[in-house]
C-alpha cells in the first residue's frame, strides 16, 4: 500500500521521482508523526461534533463482549456511511473470530476490527500508473465532489515530483468551470488546454492529447462536468469521451479516478458502480475528508465492487491531497 | 427520487394493507423492515430509532390493531410520520415588510449553493418579484464567474467586486446597492464551508450581522450520508439558518438526509432542486413527498404541473377527439410534446399513483427522454396524410419513414402497432371502462424500446 508519492506514482523504471516538499519521504527525520498529523486533524474536528463522539467507539466497549458491544459496533459503522450491508458482513466475521476463540481480549478485538476494515479497502492495484507517455488521467464524478479542485492540487503534486504536466479543461457545461480549472494551472504553473463554455468535451480532449504528445509531455489530467450517474444521457457523453481518448491513444487511459465526496452516503456505492459501467474506473479520490463526514463509503466500495481508495482530499490547501493509507482509515473510522 | 427507498417501504405497506388482522408481532415485523429501509436510505441511525418508535407505539395503541382496516390504518400512521418527519405542511420564506427581503445561502463546499441561488433567483422572479444576487464566495476560483453567468441567464440582477475584497464587505455593499435599486429580494450567495472551519463560519456569521437576513437557507445534497444530521447541526449553532434547500434530488439518492434534517434541527425543507436547468427548482411538500415514498402518488403536484404547463382548450379537444376516435399520429405528437414540458418521463411518471411499480419496470429497461425523441423523429418524418391514417404504411412507406427519422423498420412498425393499440383503449376509455395503467404504460414504451 503506498503511503508516499513516490511509492503512489508509477513511473518508467529509471525516472527520479521527488517526493514533493511537506510530505515526507522514506528517509525523513519523522515519517510517522506527520502523517498522523492528517488523522490527528480529522480526530480533533471529529471531537467538535458531539454526533460524532458519541458513536466513537472507546476501548472500554470491548472489555465486555456481549450482544450490546455488537450492537453499538454496528451502529458506529452505519454512523460513518459504511452501510448496512458491509457492516453486517465485517461484524459477524468479527464476531464468528471472537466465538472460536481466535481473538480474546478487548484489545485484540479492537485490533482486530481495524484489520479486518483495512483489509477491505486494500484492493486492487493502489498506485497510479503514469509510465505511459503521455500518460492520461480521466477524473469523473458526480457534481460537486471535487474534481477540478482534486485535479488542481494534483497538478500540483506531479509538478514538484518533477514530471510535466498539462491540464484539459473537459467541463465545459458547468459556468465557470474553466476559469477555475485555469486559475488551478496558474498556480501549479503548468500548461492548460481550453474551450469556451458549451463547447464539445472531446474535441477539447483530443487537442490536449495531440498537444501533449508534440510537446512530450509526462501526464495529461482531464477534467469533465461533474453528472449525476442517473443521466443516460450524460454517461453516454462520458463513454464517448472515453471513447475519444482511447481512438487517440490506442488504448484506454492510463487512469481513470471517480471523485467522490465523504459525505456521500449510501447512493456513493451506485455512483462508483454506474460510472465504471461507463468508464473503467481504475481508483477513487475520496474528498474532503477534513469535515466530520468518514467517508465509510468507500469501504463498501472497495469491497462491493473491487475499486480502490488511492488519494484523499483533507483541506483546502494545494497540499492537502495526500496518498491513501488503509491502515490509518480504518482506524479513523472508528474514531481511533 | 427516493426510488429505493418507497420500494421497499411499498413491499411492506402492501404486505400490512392486504391482512385482515394485525398482531403486535406482525406490526414489529413490518417496523424491522422500515428500520432496515431507512437506514438503507441513508435515514439517521438516531432519526431511524425514533421514527421507529413513534409508528410502532401508534400503530399498536389508539385502537389501530382492533380498527377495520388495521393495515390501512397503520400505513396511514407511517405516511403521517414520515411527513411529519421532513416538516409537516409546507412553509413559505419570510418576506420582509420594507424590501428588500434578504436571504443567506449557506452550506458546505459543493453542495449546491451558487446554483441554487441562481435558480431561487429565478424563482422569485417569476413569482414577481424583482431579485439580485450577491457574489460573496470569494474563495473558490471562479464561483464568482459562474454566479455571474448563471444570475444573468436567470435574469436578476448580480452585484459582484471581484474576489479581493472581504466578502462580508461585499455583501454590506450589495445590500446597498439592492435597496437603492428598491430591489424586492436580495440573495447572497457565499462560500462553502466546512461545518468545522472556524475561520469561515465565523465569517459567515459577520455576513449575517452586517445584513440582517430575514432568511438563511441551508443547501444541503440529498446524496449525504449519515453526517448530514452533523452538519445541519453545526450550521444551526452557527447561524441559526431557517430552513434547507434539499439539492440534487433528480439523482437516484434515497434522500435520507431529508428525512433527518428536519427531525433534528427542526428546521424545515423549504425547496428541492431537481435538475441542472435552471427552471429546475419547486417547492417542497413534505407531506406529498411522504406520499410519494409510500407510493400513494403525488396528484397534487402533477395536476400543479399540468395547469401550469398544459393548455386546457387543447386538452379539451383532445378528449373530444378521443371520444370520437379521431386521434390521429400528429395529436399524439402534440400530447407527447406537453408532456415532456412537464419535465423529465420518469419524474412525471413517479406522480401518478400505482406507477412505483411500472417505474421500476421502465428503470430496468433503461427508459429515458432519448425514447421520446426517436418517437417524435418518427412521427415527424410522416406525411400528413400517413398521420391522419396511419393504416396507409405498408412496406416502402415504412422504409422511407424509417430512413427518414435514423431509425429502422421495425421501429415504425412497433410505433404504429402500438398506437393502434392505444387508439382501442381510447375508445374502452371513453366508453367508461378505465384500463390498467401500468399495462397501458408498458404498451407505449414498448414502441421506441424494442427497435
């Protein structure tokens, strides 16, 4: 499981990645302290909400196992968008372990809780590949969940590990959208191929590709309108501007990330599910994570449908788009 | 809308509704399955347990189980909750006596909030009313550029200074500006914010100081989850907003965030947001809705609908012609046409009551407008004389019909088969004999499905 940029990014063999300034890299003085700083974040605006405390699950919950420690176990896991189904399913192998003697003491079965969760959101493969050059990355979603702002700091990201990057401004329905993506470019100063508003998405795409290719560029980030999955017509959109990429490239993207909010509740499992029926969804970027929201929806996603967590938006900052750690979200989850 | 959720409650309430007699186990039985339901919908863990307990103590006490109809009555008593639930009978913004009227959009990032201003904007000038808009999310690129655009296409008046400036400035001054203008409603759009970023709620408050809203709406995305209820919370301490604009609804989400909003903060749904149009906006009624998730159907609303969009002497020469059995392919074109003014197929047909089942039918086989379109293509693609006697299509017609509109044979011979068959239930129809509607409903989707 990548837990740095330099282990997320899947470069050509040979290529220098630099992990990027204010995360830190394997040889660093305090790997850990600061990426627990993250959770520590998530923990502490956790703790506002008194909603939230209340479901935390203390330790003390295990020193008893009885049906009631079941119960509450259940409750905080609906409480964080796991869902009844994956709830169920993690609990009772929790339970049935707890039964045959595998797993005693309250601790164990704490740790034991978070494993098990963790295990769940390890699927598939975790890194991004960008060997490929240039190397596509198609980011889809739902309104409103983040995806110019995810592709802004990504951008970002990629540029000070030393690739070059470009930016298409593929969303050319919602007003504005372009200028916010452009206002992302200048700041992580890298090149953007644009249309005005209403203009048709693939033609855009296609010219950033071409665009990209002449000027060998590393990575392509695509950037489309944000739609509800209930929108034949605009999954359709999708599929043919996937389509377009792939007539181009000979292939599919290298990357295909579904952005998705972690307040999204259990219509977030449709989401991932109509979409990679459109689009090969290769990941997903679970956003902003700094709200009181879990984002337990991602655990169910991983689960029922096989796609993996690999970045997570936690702020506004440029920096605060960091690689996913399964470890410590499971943890978080239950407000460890 | 809700979709999943009224399925599932529907399967239930047909299971208590069809039983002559009512155990207290049967009642704990059918509460299981709506606890299950609910929470499935994304129903607050804590909004769900009470909800629960409430139907259950007065579905078993006040004489219900002992009632003649005991299944009925219990429904009735779920409905009743649930509507109780997301705020009872409608309320209406609070309008000042001297304008301008100013109300406070609020939520957090994405969640709806600069379009949603846009479209209540709108909305408020169709109802008369003379409206501007206040550009003070100066934080997200661009949102200003986006207020800008969609304020103009809505046709009110956008009062913006950039992004430099303090937005809690830029909001004093367009107040200024509105009243000057005697505008009757000022709407300030601002930035979205986390419910725990101090920094700007506290802005957000200093908005509220400076303008003195009379309003402060809540946008809240019917896809949340299970946080919804933290974060209207949050925002209620903060701000003390009046009411939530559910956003996004036209989704597939089960809307339990609606369902919970109201119960813990008290704070009522005052507009869904429906679509990406801007004209995508209505009022919302939790009690229809509650009926809408039980599959009672919402007639209301539709008949609001259809005096708003359809016009009258048309349907009455409609209904005249269908009597006489003179309907022909071009009024079928004309009643399509009306129809889809309405708003999307599906939305329309989720009204109507019974159609919960035919809906879920139409979802699987992957109905959408586009169907419409190939019928109208169709239809088009006629000669006036084949509209009138559409019996006059054999062969060569048919090809020419279907080169014509992009499609193919078989559709055409589908679309004048089926309206063949509609033209009989016309007739059964005017002879006072009412056809089943979902039969009828499956007869013409059949039309532009099975190309």
């Amino acid at each position: 499981m990548p837990t740095t940029w330099t282990d997320l990014i899947e470069a050509e063999p040979g290529a220098e990645l630099q992990e990027p300034p204010g995360e830190e890299g394997e040889d660093s003085g305090e790997p850990q302290a600061k990426r627990r700083g993250v959770f520590r974040r998530l923990r502490e605006s956790l703790a506002t909400s008194r909603e939230a405390l209340s479901a935390e699950l203390s330790s003390s919950l295990f020193e008893t196992l009885d049906a009631e420690t079941w119960e509450r176990l259940e409750e905080a896991l609906i409480m964080a968008d796991v869902g009844a189904r994956t709830t169920a399913e993690v609990v009772s192998k929790l339970e049935l372990e707890v039964e045959s003697g595998k797993v005693t003491d309250g601790e164990a079965v704490r740790e034991r809780l978070i494993e098990l969760l963790a295990e769940l959101a390890r699927v598939g493969d975790t890194t991004i590949d960008v060997r490929k050059r240039p190397a596509v990355v198609l980011v889809v979603g739902v309104n409103g969940t983040g995806k110019t702002t995810t592709i802004g700091k990504l951008a970002s990201r990629l540029r000070s590990m030393g690739l070059s990057v470009l930016l298409a401004a593929g969303d050319t329905y919602r007003a504005a959208a372009v200028e916010q993506l452009t206002t992302w470019a200048e700041r992580a100063e890298c090149e953007i191929v644009r249309a005005e508003t209403g203009q048709d998405a693939g033609a855009v795409i296609f010219d950033a590709i071409e665009r990209a290719e002449a000027r060998a560029i590393d990575v392509v980030l695509i950037d489309t309108a944000g739609r509800l999955h209930t929108r034949t017509d605009l999954m359709d959109e999708l599929a043919k501007v996937n389509r377009v990429i792939a007539k181009r490239l000979g292939g599919p993207p290298a990357e295909t990330l579904i952005v998705v909010d972690s307040t999204t509740g259990q219509n977030g499992l449709r989401q991932a599910k109509i979409f990679s029926e459109a689009v090969e969804v290769d990941g997903v970027v679970l956003t902003k994570l700094d709200g009181t929201a879990k984002g337990g929806i991602a655990l169910a996603i991983a689960g029922e449908l096989g796609i993996p967590v690999k970045l997570i938006g936690v702020g506004e900052g440029i920096d605060d788009l960091r690689p996913f750690d399964a470890d410590e979200f499971a943890a978080a989850l239950l407000g460890d | 809308m809700f979709d999943q959720l009224s399925e599932r409650l529907q399967g239930t309430m047909s299971d208590l509704r069809s039983r002559g007699k009512l155990s207290e186990d049967d009642v704990d039985k059918a509460m299981r399955e709506i606890r299950l339901a609910l929470l499935e919908a994304d129903v607050n863990f804590k909004v769900t347990k009470q909800f629960v307990a409430a139907v259950r103590e007065k579905a078993i006490g006040e004489g219900v189980l002992e009632s003649l109809k005991p299944g009925e009555m219990v429904v009735k008593v779920v409905s009743e909750q649930l509507a109780e639930l997301m705020g009872g009978s409608g309320r209406d913004l609070a309008f000042a006596s001297k304008p301008p009227t100013v109300i406070l959009m609020a939520g957090l990032q994405g969640s709806g909030k600069t379009t949603a201003t846009a479209k209540l904007g709108r909305h408020l000038k169709e109802e008369g009313k003379s409206v501007g808009v206040a550009a003070c999310d100066t934080q997200r690129p661009a949102a200003v550029d986006q207020l800008d655009r969609l304020g103009r296409q809505a046709g009110v008046e956008v009062f913006q200074q950039g992004t430099e400036r303090d937005p809690v400035d830029i909001a004093e001054w367009a107040l200024g500006r509105a009243r000057s203008q005697e505008l009757d409603v000022l709407i300030i759009d601002t930035a979205g914010r986390l419910h725990v970023d101090n920094d700007l709620m506290d802005e957000l408050v200093a908005i509220k100081k400076r303008t003195k809203p009379h309003n402060i709406l809540l946008a809240v995305d019917a896809m949340t989850g299970q946080d919804a209820v933290n974060v209207a919370e949050q925002f209620a301490e903060a701000t003390e907003f009046d009411g939530v604009v559910m956003t996004k609804l036209d989704g597939d989400a089960r809307g339990g965030a609606a369902l919970s909003v109201k119960a813990v903060t008290g704070k009522p749904i005052l507009y869904a947001s429906t679509g990406e149009k801007l004209d995508a906006l209505e009022r919302f009624h939790p009690d229809r809705m509650a009926q809408r998730i039980l599959g009672m159907g919402d007639v209301l609303s539709l008949i609001e609908k259809a005096e708003k969009e359809l016009d009258l002497s048309d349907a009455e020469d409609m209904e005249r012609k269908m009597r006489r059995d003179e309907f022909t392919l071009d009024d079928f074109l004309k009643q399509l046409k009306q129809v889809r003014k309405m708003g999307p197929l599906t939305s329309v047909l989720g009204m109507m009551p019974g159609m919960g089942k035919a809906m879920k039918e139409l979802k699987g086989a992957n109905v959408d407008d586009r169907e419409l379109d190939r019928l109208e293509a169709i239809i088009l693609s006629m000669t006036p004389e084949e509209r009138r006697n559409p019996d006059v299509i054999r062969g060569s017609r048919r090809r020419r019909i279907a080169m014509g509109s992009g499609t193919n044979v078989q559709a055409v011979k589908q679309l004048t088969k089926q309206f063949d068959q509609m033209r009989k239930v016309m007739k059964q129809m005017a002879s006072g004999k009412m056809p089943n509607p979902e039969a009828l409903l499956r007869g013409q989707m059949g039309a532009g499905r099975r190309r």
